[in-house]
C-alpha cells in the first residue's frame, strides 16, 4: 500500500534530518552556552571600556579592576563566546556536508562541558588577580591541559567524517574547516609550549604570544566564518557559488599569508627586526584574500537582494562578508610603517580586534545560528523584531567601533607621537572616543540581550512549529513556500513531509 | 585537490613561517650575544652591557601582568625609525641638565631579564612605563616623600587628594584615568599599622596599609629606570646622534 | 551509496591519523626543543665569573679558619647535656608567679 521506493530527495531529507537529530545535543549546547558567554563577555568589555574614560565607575567592587576586567572580558569573549559558536558551526556544517551522522554526540558533549569548564575557572582566576598576564592567554597556564583535550574530543570527529566522506565534489566550505580544526591546535599548543613552558628571551615571548592572537581570528575564527558563509549564500539564495576557482585561490591565499602576521604589534622592539615588519606585510597582503573572497561571496547572492532582506542568516553572513572586505582595507591601510607608528600603541588596535571577532566572525556565526537552530530543534524563531533588533543594534555598535576605535584611535595615536604636544591632550582625545566605545558596547549589549533571550526560548523548545522560517519582512500574500500551516518539517506518523527541506 | 594534497599544503604554508618566525628567532634570542664595551679609556667600561635593574623584578612582572597594567601602559621606547618615543619629555630618559648628562636611550634587548614576559603593552591609555621609576625618583630627589611611598598611593588612588608632594602633582593626578587598585591594599586598625599606612582617608580608627603584593609591584614600578643615568651605553649599542664628548 | 570509505577500519585509522594531524605541530616543538634551548652565556654569567672567583676564595679562607676539629669537645658535650636536663624552677624570679 505505501509506496515502499523513496525518491533520491526522500532519501537525502532523511539523511538530513538524522544528521541534524544526531547532533542537536552538543550543537544547542554550545550555540546557548556561548550566547551566555559572550552577553558575559560583552558587558565586561562596556565596565572595562567605562573605566578607560570614567575610572571611578563601579571602583567600590574590587573584583572589576581595570586591567583585570580587560583581560576577562577578551577572555570570555573568545573562548567563551567565539570558541563555542565556532564548534557548534564546525562540527554541524562538516556533518552536514561530509552527509555523516554523528555517533560521537556524548564525547562532544562532554567535551564542551570541559571546555567550559576551564573558561569558567580561567575568567574566575583572572577576575581574581591570578592570570598569566600574556594578551590573549591571560588563562593560567594549566587551564590549558583543560581546553586542549577538550578541543580534541570536541573536533576530531569532524576529521574522521571529513575523511570517510563518500566521493565526490568537496565543498569549499570542507577545506576552510578542515584548515580551522587543524590549525587552532597547531597555533595553541606551539603558543602554550613556547610562552609558558620553554625558557627563553621574555620579549619572543610576548612577540609568540602576538602571533597567536593575529593567528587565532586568521586561522580559525576567519575560515569557520568563511566555511559558513560559502554554505549559506549559495544555500539561501539558491545559486551555486560564484567560481569556485577563485573561491580555492582566496583560501590558498589566506593560508600562505595568515600565519604570517602577528608580530607588527612588536614594531620597533628589540627582536630581530624583520619579525615585526613581515607581520605588517602580511596584515597588508590580507586584503587580497579579503576582497577576493568577498567579491566571490558578494558575486554568488547578487541579484537577489530580496533574499538578502528576508534571509536572517543571509542578511547577518553577508554583513559578515562585508565586515571582512572592510577589514581587509583598513588593514592595509593601517599597516604600512607611517600608519603602524601611529596605531601601534593607540585604540586603533582594539578596534581592529573588535572589529574581526564581532564584525567579521560573530555576525556569520549569528548567521550560522539563525539558520542551524531551526533545524536541528525542528521549530522555526518566534520572533522576527527580536532578530531584527539584534542585527541592527549590532550593526550601529560596531559602527561605532569601526568609527571611534579604529578611527579615533588614529587620532590618539597621531596626538601621542607628536612629541611636543603634553601627554594629557592625547590622553584627554582619547577619552572623547572611549565614550563612544562605550556607546557602542552598551548598544551590543542590548542586542544580544535580545539575541540570547531568543536562543534560550527555542532552547527551551518553544519555537514555532511551522514549515515556514521566520523571515524579516512582512509575509506577502504569497510567500515562495507555499501556503502558511501547521506542518511538521520533517513528517508526520502519516507520511514523509510533503515540502522539500530547506 | 585531494585530501593528501591538502594536508601538504597546509603543513608547508605553516611550517615554513612556523620555523622562520617562532623557532628560529626564538633559538636566535636565547643565545643573544652579549654586547661589549670597547675598554675603560674608549667606552667609558668594561666587559659585558649588563643593565642592572634593583627590586622585586620578577615578582613585580607578574603581579603587573595579573593586574593587567600592559592593557593601557606600554614599556617600549622605539628606535627613530619606528616612532617618537625617544623624544617625549622624561620617556626614553632625561634631558641634559648641569647635574647629568643626556640619559636617553632606546630600549635593548637586555632591558626585560628576569621578566617571564615582556609587558610591551597593548595600547598608552597612560604614559610609557619605561622609565617611570627614573621619573619617580627624579622629581622627588629634594626629599618629602619616598618614591615607594609615592607610587603606593598612587597605586590605591590616583587622583586623591592626600599623599602626593605638591599641588603641581595633584593638578596633574586629578584627570589621570589610572585605576584605583584596593585590592592591592588593606584596612586595618590604626594601632597595627605602624609606618606603613598610607596617607590617605581612611574610616575612623583605621588605617590603609599596602599588601605585600603592593610593595612587589610599587618595587618592580621604581625598577623602571631603561637609560643611561648610572650606566653608559656601550658604542656598539649607542645609536644617538654623536656628539662632542663632554670636558 | 558508496560504502567502501565508511567502514570501522577507515574510522579507526581515520581517528588515529586526524590526532596525529592535531598534534603535528606540538610533535615538532617538542622535537625542536633542544635546538632551541642551547646553553647560553649570558652578561650575568660571564660577570658572574668574577663575583665567583671572589666567592671562591673567601670560602676557602673561611673554611680553613673554621676547622671543626678545633671546636673543644669538651664544651660542646657539656652544653649537650645542660640542654638535656628536664628543665627545673630555676633561680629566676618570674613575674606574676606565686612566690
């Protein structure tokens, strides 16, 4: 009576779907668990901002000292927010594309319960005054004998999918994260080994511990970003990529020029002196891979505007992509020797960090999330403003950023190098952009506010049960999926779902 | 491309600034030869450079990394090349008077020994560290307050009203933006604080004395003295302009 | 479906060559290592051979003005024993106590 031949589409929803049923446990960890690290990250990085331009705010707590606070708020950033929403990206995306279930859900999971785990503890000591004092790796040292396992369980599995995947066309989504899974490792532990347990000169050091920073956003957070990004454009707007020539080329580039760069922060230091200025090279040569890959992201969804308008996981992926050719020029700009005399010690750097892990990174990893959650918890977002809200109080804060850190950072970098000049009047420009630091903070604040609230709701499985995803414009009379109803994604005891999985 | 072909890739295009830029200059820095000056009647000295640091260095490093001070202080005086450090008043050392000669210098390698990290730091909220202890101790030679005293209170509170030397100082502290650290410092009876409270306001009855994580890191701060006041550079490191020597 | 990479063989070597991959640049620090931790001669020791010098001397001289076997026995052992003595109300007056 039933028609027991499934259509090769049938076949391929199935597998979707357990795909998505086999991962919806570590994923939905890491995507809520990482949304509460980084309002945690987000409103440490506005009492720090606070501090640089309004010292006695909040000095009556101790355990928010500037300095320390700064530090902390990198730190959940990073691996609280960053790290996370990247492993739950990772590890779905390579599933999904190397068409591989996952039989390994509960190692991951306790991996990331390890991962936290030593964040928790790592922010905790650094809030109380016992960090290691190295930028970006301000954890003590033995918290990495944590992350690192943890890491492993985690992310291996992604290799071995990748690896038993059958024949056929790789994705170039696959070698950005392939080069992601492989490369965090390889930039952490040589960092970790060199900073803190080999014996040498304090200044490679603090210039290894440079290069770990620029390789942590070039090497991992930027090819997962990118590996997203080459899935949902061609995904949401229903067009292939636009060369995938141009897009293996783009990737070759990142990966001669990315571990590069690091050390410019060393300008003028006492290392032997090509350190620093191949480090600026580099930043400057990354603009190729940046326009070259935007260009072929931009080029995949042009023409189809509309899908960027109504597509919240376009919309916020393609701010992404735009972040990054943005990044790719001010950072050419910013590095050649006149400019990185300037921005050296200035906000100019913040703003360049900021700018990378919330501008470039986050926004395609919200894009990630507002496409991955629906499906992996069957049940579509419940509110259209809330995703609204989230990407334009977002976008107005790194703005911001872009305009008083990076800028006016420019400015109190030009202030400090006129040598003539008191050191109070740089000082005092300075203040006037860390307000609108500040500023900025307070508006992605409230945006993840309402991102994080959204999250926890479809955690807690009060989604929208609906066949049609929650788009950001108002649903036209005829919507491209059909008629509006109460239709289970992924069918119903009486049959398979009638519309084809999206 | 095939999986192999990948691996390949990846490894080379890493490893190759991996050896360039970690090891190699790493072994490099290690084995840093030592600079030596040319003799007692061409350079003024003997033997090797060794610029010599007094306090608490290696503790004072890593309290002054714990607090994360390098967030807006930087410890880095460049070369001309590189920026104008060198020639902001009493950063790279200080200007020529009738009492010592011109005392600036860039920073050397040799300047961070017994640090584990080097505090380049990340961005100058404040003013360059390099020589702040030298800055300290000049400006309070004519007596009043000890240096360690000085830069304890401005440890607790910058931009208080007490413990500083004069008007001048206080004028300038009042729009500094430095943090108060009072975790560094603690509340105890009047009767137990003997010579070591500070002079600031403090609750009836009580005192504010500094802990000895304070008295490590004021020790390490008044260590920053990078030039030449009481050590010649040697020639071979001596990249100022030449001038005529003195008398 | 192509079943011939899906097996728990190519798993299991899949597995254990993806560590390795991880672990490829932590291999090569720890190889590299020695490479990078040649002795070193730095200003401290080589004006450190001097202060030793000195050093060296002066313990030589000490040690050959202390020499234990001058030490009299015989007051060492007599103090041995006033300190092993249960101790005793001695002569002493002490304040507060009753007479």
């Amino acid at each position: 009576m039933a028609d027991t031949t499934q259509s090769p589409d049938q076949i391929d929803i199935e597998l979707r779907s357990s795909i998505d049923r086999s991962l919806r446990h570590p994923v939905m960890f890491f995507f809520t668990s990482g949304a509460v690290w980084l309002a945690i990250g987000v409103l440490l990085g506005l009492i720090a901002s606070a501090k640089k331009h309004m010292p006695e705010f909040l000095s009556g707590c101790g355990c928010f000292e500037a300095g320390k606070v700064d530090a902390a708020h990198m730190n959940a950033l990073i691996y609280g927010w960053g790290a996370q929403a990247a492993f739950g990206v990772i590890i779905w995306l390579m599933a999904r594309l190397s068409r591989k279930e996952c039989r390994s859900s509960g190692v991951i999971l306790l991996g990331g319960h390890l991962w936290n785990l030593g964040v928790m503890i790592g922010v905790g000591l650094i809030l109380a005054g016992k960090g290691s004092g190295v930028p970006w790796m301000e954890f003590p040292a033995f918290v990495w004998l944590l992350l690192i396992p943890s890491y492993i369980m985690i992310l291996i599995w992604s290799l071995v999918q990748f690896q038993i995947r059958d024949a056929g066309h790789v994705y170039i989504s696959q070698w950005y994260l392939l080069a992601a899974i492989l490369w965090f490792p390889w930039i952490a532990i040589t960092s970790v080994l060199f900073v803190y347990h080999f014996e040498g000169h304090p200044l490679m050091a603090t210039a290894i511990a440079a290069w770990f920073k620029s390789a942590l956003f070039l090497l991992f957070f930027l090819p997962t970003a990118l590996a997203s990004a080459y899935y949902l454009a061609p995904k949401v707007s229903g067009r292939p990529v636009y060369s995938y020539s141009l897009a293996i080329f783009g990737f070759w580039a990142l990966a001669v020029i990315g571990p590069w760069a690091g050390m410019q922060k060393l300008a003028g230091a006492p290392i032997p002196q090509f350190l620093p200025y191949v480090g600026a090279a580099a930043m400057i040569l990354i603009a190729l891979p940046a326009v070259l890959v935007g260009a072929n992201i931009i080029n995949t969804i042009r023409g189809n505007g509309e899908a960027v308008a109504q597509s919240p996981s376009l919309r916020f992926t393609i701010a992404g992509v735009i972040s990054f050719i943005l990044f790719g020029v001010l950072s050419a700009v910013l590095h050649t020797a006149s400019s990185l005399k300037i921005t050296q010690f200035s906000y100019t750097g913040y703003g360049l960090d900021i700018l990378t892990l919330y501008g470039v990174f986050s926004f395609c990893a919200f894009g990630a999330i507002y496409f991955i959650v629906p499906r992996i918890t069957r049940r579509e977002w419940l509110s259209r403003r809330f995703i609204s809200w989230h990407f334009f109080l977002s976008l107005y804060g790194i703005s911001a950023i872009v305009c008083c850190a990076i800028v006016g950072g420019y400015f109190q970098g030009e202030g400090i190098e006129a040598w003539n000049q008191s050191f109070l009047e740089a000082a005092s420009r300075a203040g006037s952009y860390g307000w609108g630091v500040t500023l900025a903070w307070f508006f992605i604040l409230i945006s993840n506010l309402f991102f994080c609230l959204h999250l926890l709701l479809m955690w807690a499985r009060l989604g929208r049960r609906s066949s049609h995803p929650t788009l950001l414009k108002a649903s036209h009379a005829e919507s491209p999926h059909g008629p509006e109803g109460e239709v289970d994604n992924y069918g119903t005891a009486n049959g398979p779902a009638e519309t084809s999985a999206h | 491309m095939s999986f192999k072909a990948f691996i390949i890739g990846l490894t080379l295009t890493f490893g190759l600034p991996w050896v360039i830029t970690i090891v190699l200059p790493y072994s490099f820095m290690r084995t840093l030869e030592t600079v030596n000056y040319a003799g007692i009647e061409e350079d003024g000295g003997e033997g090797p450079y060794l610029p010599k640091r007094d306090g608490r260095i290696k503790e004072g490093s890593e309290i002054y990394g714990q607090e994360g001070c390098y967030y807006c202080h930087s410890q880095l005086i460049r070369p001309t090349y590189a920026g104008s450090d060198i020639w902001r008043k009493d950063w790279g050392g200080l200007a020529k008077t009738l009492d010592h000669h011109d005392t600036r210098r860039e920073t050397n390698a040799f300047d961070y020994q017994d640090e584990a990290v080097a505090h380049i730091g990340i961005s100058r909220v404040g003013p360059d560290l390099s020589n702040f202890g030298r800055r300290v101790t000049n400006a309070l030679t004519l007596g009043g307050i000890t240096p360690e005293e000085w830069v304890l209170n401005h440890l607790y509170n910058p931009r208080a009203k007490k413990g500083y030397r004069g008007a001048e100082d206080q004028n300038l502290y009042k729009k500094s933006v430095c943090p108060s650290k009072p975790s560094l410092f603690k509340t105890v009876d009047a009767s137990m604080a003997r010579a070591g409270a500070l002079k600031v306001d403090a609750p009836e009855g009580k005192a504010i004395v500094p802990t000895d994580r304070a008295r490590a890191l004021a020790s390490y701060l008044i260590s920053l003295k990078k030039d030449t006041l009481h050590q010649k550079l040697p020639k071979a490191l001596d990249y100022g302009p030449k001038t005529e020597k003195a008398e | 479906m192509d079943h011939t990479r899906d097996n728990p063989l190519k798993r299991f070597s899949a597995f254990w060559i993806a560590l390795l991959m991880i672990g490829l640049f932590g291999i090569a620090c720890i190889i590299l290592r020695p490479l990078t931790h040649a002795r070193q001669e730095t200003a401290y020791m080589i004006k450190g051979e001097e202060r030793l010098q000195i050093r060296d001397t002066i313990d030589r001289a000490q040690k050959a003005a202390l020499e234990a076997k001058k030490i009299d026995d015989e007051a060492v052992s007599s103090f041995a024993k006033t300190l092993n003595k249960a101790p005793s109300a001695g002569a002493m007056a002490v304040p507060g106590a009753a007479k």
